[in-house]
C-alpha cells in the first residue's frame, strides 16, 4: 500500500457538494421540554496517491416549550484536495414552530436562513418564509403512535428567496417559493432510528423553476451521549447557474455528541 498515512475519519464523508440544505432534517424527533444542545467536529485528511484536508463543524440548540419550539442550526465545511480548495460552505438557520390549537395536529411555522457555497458560486442566499406543518399520525390509532416510535409530518409554506451568485457575469435572483414537504421519523428501536424526508419547492412565478431534495439519515446510540449518523442526500435544481450540473449526491458519516 503507497498511502503512508491512513484516513482519520471522525465526521462528514462526502461524495459531492450541495448548495440546497435539507432543513427538515434537523426537526425535532423528541419531546422533552427545555433546552437541547448538540455540537460535532470533524477532521479527515489522506496522504499519498490521495490526498485532502476537510474540516467541518454543526452546532443545534434547540428550546422546546408547551406551545412554542425554536431551532438554530450552524454548519460550516471546508475541503483541499491536492493543494486544490474543492469545498467552502455554510449556513445559519433559525426556525418557529407553534401548536395551533389544543392538539399538535396543525402548527404554524416561520423562518429565516443564511447561506453560502463557494463551490456551486453561490456568494449567498437569504430566506424568509413560513407555512403550515400537519402531523396526520396523531390521527391514527396505532401502538407505533402510542409508543411515540413513529412520526409523520407533511409541511407547505411560501418563502421569498435572494440569491447572489459569483458567475461570469454575476447574477442576482429574487423570487418566491411554495415549499412542500414529507418527513418520517421512525424508532427502529432504543438505540437507532430512521429519518426520511422528501420535499419540492418550485418558484410561484415559473413552476418549470424547481428544487427538489430527499435525504435519509440512520442514526445509532453508540454510548449515553455519542451517535453515530449515516445520512444520503439527492438535490436536483432543474436550473443550475453557471454550467453546474443540475443534481448532486451527497453521503455523510458523523459522530455527534449530545450535551
């Protein structure tokens, strides 16, 4: 073997970058009230016939209350490979969501988002929207719902979006988005568990303007406070800018610590 150094893998494998981020999936799959914290590092490099550096970074906290939830989540990612910058992004997300009514069937939700992504020449986009979120399994009387081992939520919502890109020439984007998505958590059993979700988000003025996004994590207890997350994304823009291609795969593996 010509490789001299083996890989130290702590977090964040990655087959190729994606500019749209899969907020969903960092929805709430629990119940406990108060504040929740999560943060995980990671470091990966290779040295020989292959060789890169990539650094990442997530950080959640979360505040569940008796009829209003909060969620922040910061991610940052940076990648060399031979000597070469192949990834630069990151994002700050910040997120309502409020029970309308007695039960949690239906809830209100409202948003704001910053990103960037240096790879895809996005300098930057700003979110601001909100919606409706329905949870149809608290109408279905089942030992999975009893047991809180099963979770499905169905969202729609209008977003206005702003988008600076670092093309030759630039461009600017304004516009507004309807969002619809369906999520899926599900408790395998104590120690793992399965999210999925799936969305489109096509612009109100052009409907041939879509994005599309599904990601499906596996997530393990390794010990009282570590995971373990396995997670496969797919992003499709039927309009990239800049001659990048229109879809992107993406596949992580990320020790998280929960405080």
């Amino acid at each position: 073997m010509k490789i001299r150094y083996g890989i130290l893998s702590l977090l964040f494998v990655c087959i190729q970058a994606s500019a749209q981020v899969n907020t969903e999936r960092y929805h709430q799959d629990y119940d406990k009230p108060g504040f929740i914290y999560f943060n995980s590092l990671g470091f990966n490099f290779a040295s020989g016939n292959t060789r890169y550096l990539e650094l990442s970074t997530n950080f959640r906290a979360d505040y569940n209350g008796d009829k209003n939830d909060y969620l922040l989540v910061a991610e940052y990612a940076f990648k060399t490979s031979s000597g070469t910058r192949a990834t630069n992004k990151g994002f700050l997300h910040l997120r309502n969501t409020r029970v309308a009514g007695q039960k949690a069937f239906l809830m209100t939700e409202t948003f704001t988002q910053l990103q960037f992504d240096e790879f895809l020449l996005l300098r930057s986009r700003f979110l601001l929207g909100g919606g409706l979120r329905f949870d149809p399994a608290m109408l279905i009387d089942s030992t999975l719902r009893k047991m809180k081992m099963l979770k499905v939520f169905v969202g729609t919502g209008i977003f206005y979006e702003f988008e600076q890109y670092s093309s030759d020439p630039p461009e600017k984007f304004h516009l507004l988005r309807w969002s619809n998505y369906l999520s899926l958590v599900w408790a395998v059993n104590a120690h793992t568990s399965i999210n999925f979700v799936n969305y489109i988000q096509p612009a109100t003025a052009d409907f041939k303007n879509i994005r599309y996004h599904m990601n499906l994590m596996l997530s393990t207890l390794i010990t009282n406070k570590f995971y373990y997350d396995l997670s496969l994304s797919y992003s499709y823009r039927s309009m990239p800018v800049g001659g990048k291609k229109p879809d992107d795969l993406e596949v992580k593996n990320t020790l998280r610590f929960k405080f």
